[in-house]
C-alpha cells in the first residue's frame, strides 16, 4: 500500500483520494469474490461439560455462588452446516443436570435464614434439542481447510427442553427419589389452582465459543451458553404454597412443605441450629428447649398463599460450559473449468 501511494505523490489530495477508493474498491471486490467461491462444508461435534442452574434456589443476586456452588455435568453432540464464510446454522441435543437444595446454598453467613427453613431440592436431567444460527467473527477462507487457526463466534437460537424435577422423600419414607410435577406441590391441577407444568418448553439459547484449528479434519474448542427458559418450574418452585386439604395425598403434602424436617432429605445434613437462626429472627423463639421443628408447625410459615419461591413469575435459566472435538466432513472442492 506504501508504495502505492509513493508512485501517485504528484497526484496531490485529489489523487490520493482517487488512489484509496481504488484500493478499498479492489479489497472488496476480492472479498466478495472469496465469498461467492466459498464452498459450503459441514462438521460434526462432541462434546463434555458442566451445567449451572438459576432460579428459586439459586439466586441471581449471588452469581459466583449459583455458578460453581451447585455445579453438574452436561454432554452434547451437534451438526454444523457453513453456509458462508461467517454464517453457519447447527442442530444440536444436549443433556445437562442441574440441581438447587437450600440447606447447601442458605446454610452459613451468607444464606437467607427464610430460605433455609424452606428446605427444598431438586434435581433435574435436561433434555435439549437446539436449532442455532453461528455468526463467525473472523471470517472462513475459500474452503474448509483453509479455516483459520483460531475462529472466535457467536451463537443464537431455539430449543425445546424435555424436564422432569425430582426430590428425595423424607427419612421417613426410604431413600428413594419421586417425581414432582404430578404431585402438584403448589396446588396444580386443584380448584381455583393453575394447571399442571407442561414437562416440554422452549428456550433462547445464547453465547459464544472458539475453535482451534488442529489440522485440516479436526478442531477443539470450548463454548458458554445460556438459556433462557419459558418456565419457572425447573425446580418445581414459582409461587405460593397451597392448601394442604387441596394436595392429593401425604406425599404430596410432605413435599409440598419441607420446613419441619430435622434433616436434610438429599445429604442427610442436621437441620437444628439453622432452624434455631430463623426462628430466633422472625419469630423471637429464643428458648434452647424449643423443638424448633415443632415450633415453627405452630407459626405462620408456609401459610396458604404465602411465597414458596423466592421470584414469582421470573422464569429458570441454565447455563452450560463445554468442551468438544470438531470433525470436519468437508466438501469436494470444484474447479472452475479450463476454457
């Protein structure tokens, strides 16, 4: 470009001008030319993960601990066909576990004594099939394995997610885990009560990623997405609690409100002096020969129509972080023919 510009010095301001249109003329000439050569290719990829959960056991306000204090697994396999130099589109199933317990996330300084005596978990194994478009920031070359070495991108799309909440019962009952959408734990399906939770909802997936280019057929590559559900049932968790007369039946009942058990369900941890915090707080019961778990029974807590979740109405999200292989299928490179 410098010497350009040296053999059209005489040309003065005008011819400078004259001289750069010229060459952002010709530099885009080019890249729309090695963008209508480009040829199409197709990549397949597998991948392991975590998965991260935010909702009513999981607040927002404490992202570092929602994030890596509850941390589970996901794994996902993908089609990815390139349309262009920097627009892809891809098909995708993904299958993530998250999970929230509040005797975990509201024990110590830094827990909520109102969620603590709430006491609810859960767990849930996300089935997710994804429909994306991928904005590539540096753009492809003319064919797959001219693809640069390192390719940052951005992704965007829809999903259909299949879920299915769990709990472990109480001591009482073994230790076995029971599905919670048809149990109805806030009054589901009764009169004056909204209807079930549909166990199929949509989701906005979003997030950005990079390959690295390890030879001509294979990449690596890490990913972070979120999603944004259409739900507030992930965690089985929304509004308020219900009347237990409306609940079907004992379990229902026991998994409905949880707050006078002595001991955490889903590790087993003891209860009582948490349970002492709260009462202590909200209810001025101070006597250390109180049975907490018998008092607070004898309190307002968990009342008809008081909130059961933290957030009415904010929908869940989950997020996944993965790490995958990339094979390239490619596509056979055609020749322009001789004339």
């Amino acid at each position: 470009m410098n010497t350009f510009f040296e053999k059209n010095r005489g040309l003065g301001i005008r011819g400078a001008m004259l001289a750069t249109l010229m060459l952002w003329g010709s530099e885009g000439a080019m890249a729309q030319f090695r963008s209508s050569n480009f040829v199409p290719y197709s990549s397949v990829s597998v991948g392991i993960g975590t998965s991260s959960y935010y909702g009513d056991m999981a607040a927002y306000s404490r992202p570092f601990a929602s994030t890596f204090g509850m941390l589970r697994w996901s794994a996902t396999a993908n089609y990815t066909r390139h349309f262009t130099p920097r627009f892809g589109a891809r098909a995708s199933f993904t299958w993530a576990r998250i999970t929230g317990d509040d005797f975990k996330m509201q024990s110590g300084d830094n827990g909520v004594p109102a969620l603590f005596a709430r006491n609810l978990h859960f767990r849930n194994d996300l089935k997710e099939f994804a429909l994306t478009g991928i904005f590539k920031i540096i753009p492809d070359s003319r064919s797959y394995d001219r693809r640069p070495q390192f390719s940052p991108y951005l992704f965007a799309g829809i999903a259909a997610v299949a879920h299915n909440p769990v709990a472990r019962v109480p001591d009482l009952d073994g230790d076995r885990w029971v599905k919670l959408q048809p149990l109805g734990t806030e009054g589901q399906g009764s009169p004056g009560y909204d209807k079930p939770y549909s166990l199929v909802q949509f989701a906005v997936p979003l997030g950005l990623g990079f390959r690295y280019k390890i030879n001509a057929r294979f990449d690596v590559g890490a990913e972070l997405g979120f999603r944004f559900t259409s739900t507030d049932y992930l965690d089985d968790v929304s509004k308020y609690y219900p009347d237990p007369n409306v609940l079907k039946d004992d379990l229902a009942r026991a998994m409905s409100n949880r707050s006078a058990e002595p001991t955490a369900a889903r590790k087993g941890g003891d209860r009582t002096a948490g349970l002492q915090k709260f009462l202590a707080e909200r209810y001025q019961i101070t006597d250390p020969s109180v049975d907490p778990f018998v008092a607070i029974q004898q309190t307002d807590y968990a009342s008809p129509g008081t909130a059961r979740g933290t957030h009415p109405g904010r929908n869940d999200t989950y997020m996944t972080g993965t790490i995958h292989v990339t094979y390239i299928l490619g596509s056979p490179i055609k020749c322009p023919p001789l004339k």
